[in-house]
C-alpha cells in the first residue's frame, strides 16, 4: 500500500492553475497550487508568462495573504496580510491602515466576495474599491444565524469603502443584525453607486446553506454611496435567485435561477445597460433556460459564478464568456449579448476515437476585456495547462503554460458513454487496461452506442497485460443535482493507475444536460437515480467493461452519491462486493429536522413541497405521519440489513451539510444486523476538523488510502 500512497501523492502533486490576469504588454501573471505531504498544507506560486513566446519570464511564491490585488491599470497594488492590516501601494507612495476594531474577518468565499471571492471590486478611476467583512457586535454571545456548512461563521457581513487619494476606510452598508438579510458581491456601477447581493433569510428567521445551492432568496440591490445610510434599491425579478453581477464596457451583467425547487438547476443570463433601469419588470434576459437538449446540442447554462473579467469587445459587439457544464464536460462559451447567441469555444467530439482536446474540460480564468481569454484545460488523462484563446484572431487554443510532465499518465485511455434505454444518463470511464481499451475502441465503433474514446499515449505501463477484466469502481455523484466532469481529479486518476477502471456517473437529474432531465428526477430521489445507477452497471456487463465475478464490483459517493451507494447495495445485496461512503446521506426524516444546513433538500427530494418559494415558509417539523412517510420510504436506512457487501463508511467531524450521525447510524444498522462482521469487513473512519467537502490536504490523502487499502483487500484481478 505503501507505493500506492506515494502513487497518489505524485499525481496530486501535479500542480493546478487557480487564478490568472492579464499583465503588461503580452504577459499573464498565473497562480499555481499543489499541495506539501510534509506540511499537509498548499503552497502557491506566480508565474510571469509570455503570450508571444510562451516562456516563463519569472516565478515566485506567492505572499501569504488575505487579498493581494492589483488596480486594473496596474498603477497600484493592495495587500490585506490579516483582517487586521490593509497595504496599499500606489503611484503617490505606501499607506498603511490599522484595521483594528473596524470588522472582523474579511470575505473571500464565492459566495460574498466581490467578482466571485478574493477580489476587490475597483471603480473606474482605479483609486476607490469595496470590500466585505464581517461586522463587529458589542455582544457576542447574541444568536445570529450563519449560512451554513463551509460559511460557518458568516453572519453579519457589511461592504466597506476604501479610498486611497483619501486614505480613509469606511464603512457603506451593513447586514441588518436582526437576520433579516445579508449583502456581499458589490461592484461599482457608477463613481457613485454599486450593486450588491442580498440573500434573504427564511420567515421564520432561519438561513439555509448557501454553498452550491443556486436556488436562494437572492436579488440584486443598487446602493447610492451620496445617500448614507440609505437603503438599497432592488430591481432583479422577485421569483429569481440573483447573483454574480459584474460590470463592463457600459452593461451589467448577472446569473439568476429559479427561486426554490432544485439547489442547481438552468442558469440564465441576463444584461442591462448603465446607468441602471431599475424597474424589476424589464426584460433582460438574454440567455434563457433551455428545457430539452439531445447529445451535441447546447444544454443550457449551469455555473455558480461568472469570471472575475468575463467581458470581450469583438467587432465593436460585446460579449461574455464564461464555463458552464456541457454533460459531462466544462466547456468554455462565448455569449453574444446583442445577438443572445452561445457558441462553444471548446472542440466538439463526435461519435468515435476524439483527441485529448475533444475530451477536456476548461474553465475560464479571466478576459483581456477586449479580445483573448485565458483559462485552464485539463483531462483524466492530462494534467492541468494553462491555454490561451484570441477571439479575434486564430479563433484555436493555444498552451502558454504547460502540463508539468508525468509519464504515469500516458498509459491512461479516457472514453464517455451515452448509455442508451435511460434518461440522460453518460458516465466517464478512465482505465489503464488494454481489455478495457479495446473494447472502448469497439464501442466507439458502434453506430447504435454514443461514445467518444481517447487511447493511452503510450500502452506499455504497468498494468496487468492478461485478458482478465479488472475491477470497476462506480462513482455517482453528489447533490443531486450537479455534475461530475472530465476534469483532472488526483483521485480517480489514481484509481486508475493502481488497477481498476473508475465508472464516473452522470445519472437522470444531473445538471448539463437540460430542464427535462433535472425535473425528472425532482421530487423521485431514491427511485429515478437509483434507476440510472443499475442500467448502468447492466451495461457495463453488457459490453464487457466490466465483470460480476467476485471482487470485480464496487461502488463509493460521498453525500448525495453516499445516498446512492447505501440504496444500490440495500437494493441490490449481490451486485457489489465492496461499498465506500463518504458523508452519505442515510435518513431524510433525521435531515428535515436537525441534520443539515439544507432542510428544504430533504423535503424537495421526496416533492413534499412544490411552490418555488416554498422554502420559505419552510416547516420547523414534519407537518403530518404523511409527509414523515415521505422521507422515510425513501431513505435507505429502512432497508439497511439487507446490505452484504463489505463497507467502509468515511464521516467528516464537522460536516453540517450531512451531519455526521447519518454516517454513524449506517454504521451502527449494519452492525446491529448482524449482517456484517466487525474488522476488515465493516469500517468507520471520522477525519477531525474536516467539513462535508473533506477537502483539506490531509484529509483528501487519508480518504483515497483507506478507500483503496479496502479495495485491495477484497478485489481480483484474475
């Protein structure tokens, strides 16, 4: 196991590109993260890169800071190292403000942070810029609801001013300290106004978890800085969940979703000009939700934020771009905001063999806000770079920084697969058998399945040559309603190397693929998805991908994807051989009541709720035996001593999405049914300090190596 852990971490040490903005003449300043094994913590570093020449021109660590921004004529640069200490370093000199006992932390999340996290939002003079953090109270101990899991902490966020010709720092809006709503994400519209978001609370005082959930009590408020203390105008549509505004070349622009209903569901688009109509009524839509899409057609919208920079002037017209799932990719999309036309800057695979290009995943970093875009593109079978695309130019992408260079990759073949006879259903099926290999490359062949496959670039690793097919591991996802893409995962690829062929599953209700699908798995979890999930292990039997033989079969997912893996092997006691659950959700009622940030999930997976403001007015209890039927009979709790196969169950000590007893109580329905032996058989681990993403860097590591190390104890490879 040994050389399996350093296999992960080799692969995890590749590095990732997090941010990047255009600098002077042809450079672009990157930000890269990979994470210490030693420290158990990130580092980051900044890479000076030619567009023209695509040489490394610098590189250093990066500061260890809060926010660390530049104006956008680059004349001046602001540092924030603690809450506490603000540097401003501009063409008249250096400033320095003592922060103390002005507000607490300082906002850097997607959700409140201006432009989509650690930014400041400038104003066109490039003297002035806002920024959020936390307000301070004289009384501590009083009750204010946070927004839950990830945000803990976050409760009265306020927007302040900071004017460097004045050297002065001041507050301009403050959150209500009764609750009532929260303000973050300001950007000027105007040297004398700005908009912000306010997320609204519940009726009966309650905030619910704001990460990945797109659905919120959210609009758009236009502030007046001439008026103190006025209070902000709203003037976005009272039944949408309004975000994510950014300003540019005279226009607005903003994300909405449907208010309530689904956490993801189909964004859309929307512009106006400046100065601001600020009637709610206006129509300014300019792309729509798209209900219905068939393979290869534009799916819709489907993205929390919008890029620091989205905005490009091409031919006098603006544009927005911007990364949005496309099935089972992220792709890049340009969007013209006069003619409301997408088009997809990523190459389009077809049915069949399709290059590593055709297969990748991008997400846009940032605009020259006039003609190139910057992003990162990456595969599970190509570790992430950093590309460069000229809207008015080549109209290609071309690699300004490449892949750091890893062999282990090359054996690595990458297909996806619309499985057929199931709603809008396709899995990302990563190996490094050539058993597998070849029957991709007959699958692509077939003119009855949709499959596009990519081969190893070179087949000569080390993995078994014999014509045994090697275990699969299934992998559903999360939410339900989101995605999983071809984007580099350390995880998955590390699977894939140490033997198995990971099945990645975008089942019905994943977001990419339209309304339809989404709405049809509404209201039907436990039924619908579970549904998807068996077709598609039938298949993979089916076209000899994979094998029901002993030790060939098993399934993991963490949260909603836990959710999944508990019904399938309650459901189906003899399909899988060995089960992984991360922070599984096991018990809807036990959720509704006490157990997560997002009760409304609980009541909306199982339709106990319609209206799409419904989480409003949310019950504090269960209203009725009927509705706690509901969310019984669909949590697989109640079928737990039905499960056989061997189980490991991974809980994150303060995960408030999925509260750990959930986790817990499966492990304790399967002990107590004495259907599972205690040791090898049936394990818990619970990682300290840890939230539902068990995303930290040591956490990340020990859940890979204790979910393998259970794989191998139990798979064949014969």
């Amino acid at each position: 196991m040994a050389n399996a852990a350093d296999l992960y971490q080799r692969i995890s040490a590749l590095p990732t590109y997090t941010s990047a903005v255009f600098g002077a003449s042809d450079v672009v300043n990157a930000k890269l993260s990979s994470p210490s094994y030693d420290t158990f913590t990130s580092s980051t570093v900044v890479r000076s890169i030619s567009t023209a020449t695509q040489e490394t021109l610098a590189t250093s660590a990066a500061s260890s800071t809060i926010i660390d921004a530049t104006s956008p004529d680059g004349a001046t640069s602001v540092v924030f190292r603690s809450s506490q200490w603000l540097e401003v370093f501009s063409p008249t000199g250096v400033w320095k403000y003592k922060l103390d006992g002005l507000h607490g932390q300082i906002y850097t999340d997607p959700s409140f942070g201006p432009l989509g996290g650690a930014q400041l939002s400038w104003d066109a003079s490039g003297t002035r810029f806002l920024y959020v953090a936390e307000t301070l109270v004289e009384d501590n101990d009083e009750y204010v609801p946070d927004f839950g899991d990830s945000l803990t902490g976050k409760r009265l966020p306020a927007i302040f001013l900071v004017d460097i010709v004045a050297r002065t720092v001041k507050l301009v809006v403050a959150s209500p300290t009764d609750g009532s709503i929260a303000y973050g994400q300001p950007v000027f519209t105007s040297p004398t106004t700005f908009v912000a978001v306010g997320y609204g609370s519940l009726d009966d005082g309650r905030r619910v978890g704001l990460i990945y959930c797109q659905n919120r009590l959210a609009r758009l408020f236009r502030f007046d800085l001439t008026q103190d203390g006025s209070p902000g105008v709203p003037f976005t549509p009272e039944d949408r969940s309004a975000r994510s505004a950014r300003v540019g070349h005279g226009f607005l622009v903003y994300l909405s979703n449907a208010q309530g209903g689904p956490h993801g569901s189909v964004a859309q688009l929307h512009a106006r000009p400046l100065p601001l109509d600020l009637s709610s009524s206006v129509d300014d839509v300019v792309i729509p939700a798209v209900v219905h899409a068939e393979v290869g057609e534009y799916p819709g919208l489907y993205l929390d934020q919008l890029p620091p920079g989205p905005f490009l002037l091409l031919g006098g017209r603006l544009h927005v771009v911007l990364s949005s799932a496309w099935r089972s990719r992220i792709v890049p999309l340009l969007i013209s905001l006069e003619h409301k036309m997408v088009t997809n800057l990523a190459p389009a695979p077809t049915a069949g063999v399709a290059t590593t290009e055709e297969l990748a995943s991008y997400r846009v970093l940032r605009t020259d806000r006039a003609r190139r875009v910057v992003a990162t593109r990456s595969s599970l079978n190509r570790a992430p770079e950093l590309v460069l695309y000229d809207a008015a130019g080549l109209k290609q992408w071309s690699v300004i920084g490449a892949a750091a260079p890893s062999r282990e990759l090359m054996p690595l073949a990458l297909a996806i697969i619309t499985v057929p006879n199931v709603l809008a259903t396709e899995i990302i099926l990563l190996t490094s058998f050539p058993v597998i290999q070849k029957s991709l490359v007959a699958l692509a062949s077939d003119p009855t399945v949709d499959c596009v496959y990519v081969g190893p670039q070179d087949n000569t690793g080390s993995s078994p040559s014999s014509g045994a097919i090697p275990p699969v591991i299934h992998v559903p996802h999360g939410g339900p309603h989101m995605s999983y893409n071809t984007g580099f995962r350390p995880d998955w690829v590390s699977s894939a190397l140490s033997g198995y062929t990971v099945c990645v599953i975008n089942y019905t209700g994943s977001t990419g693929f339209g309304l339809d699908s989404i709405n049809a798995l509404c209201g039907r979890a436990g039924d619908v998805d579970v549904h998807s999930v068996r077709t598609v292990y039938d298949f993979l039997i089916e076209k000899q991908l994979a094998s029901a033989a002993p030790g060939k079969q098993f399934i993991e997912g963490i949260s909603h994807g836990g959710f999944l893996t508990a019904h399938m092997t309650s459901k189906y006691p003899t399909l899988y051989h060995g089960a992984s659950l991360r922070n599984p959700a096991i018990d809807f009622a036990a959720l509704y009541l006490h157990g997560s940030d997002i009760p409304e999930w609980a009541a909306g997976n199982v339709n106990l709720y319609t209206s799409r403001q419904s989480h409003a007015a949310l019950p504090i209890s269960i209203p009725n035996p009927g509705a706690y039927e509901k969310l019984a009979s669909a949590s697989p709790i109640h079928n737990v001593s039905a499960v056989i196969a061997l189980t490991l169950i991974q809980i994150s000590e303060h995960d408030r999405r999925i509260h750990p007893t959930q986790g817990l109580a499966w492990y304790h329905g399967l002990r107590g049914a004495g259907r599972l032996a205690l040791g090898t058989e049936l394990k818990c681990k619970i990682y300290k300090g840890e939230i539902h993403e068990m995303d930290g860097v040591e956490a990340e590591w020990k859940v890979w190596k204790a979910s393998v190390e259970f794989y191998n104890g139990i798979a064949s490879w014969d």
